[in-house]
C-alpha cells in the first residue's frame, strides 16, 4: 500500500476547533474497486459533502472499506459464488 505524504501550514487553535466542531465523516464499502476509482469517490463524496453541509476540505473524512467477494452475500451465496470468482 502505498504512503501519501500530505504536508500542509500549520492550522490555528480556532481553525482546529473549528475543523473538530464541524468534521464530516464519509464511510463507504467496496469490493475490488482499483485505487484510481477510490481516488475519485474519496474526491467527489468530500464535494459533494463540502456542497451539502458547508464543511470546508480539511473538516471532511472519506473512510473506504475493502470487502472480499467471499465476504459479501448475494442471497443465499457469496459474491464471488454468484459472479464466479470462487
């Protein structure tokens, strides 16, 4: 896995107080989802929640969880069963 190093101007007290009063947290499940596609889901869910709740972009958190086919049932099989990923 890859590190992504981030570095940014220190943020002021009332910046932090601010970003902590107002952070929004984004929580999504994929399966096999290539690293450009969570790039883009991580970008467009911290747009549209900066539209929707006015948090600015530091006061947001994407969150993704990676699901194994086996992991997930469809009925009464895996996922991996149903679309033939055994």
């Amino acid at each position: 896995m890859p590190i992504i190093n981030v570095q940014t101007t220190p943020l002021t007290k009332e910046q932090k107080s601010e970003m902590i009063r107002r952070m929004t947290q984004v929580t999504s499940e994929v399966t096999g989802a290539p690293e450009e596609q969570k790039k883009e889901l991580i970008s467009r869910l911290v747009e549209v929640s900066m539209d929707i709740t006015g948090t600015p972009e530091y006061g947001n958190a994407v969150m993704i969880t990676e699901l194994p086919l086996n992991a997930l049932g469809v009925g009464k099989k895996t996922a991996a069963e149903v679309f033939g990923n055994k």
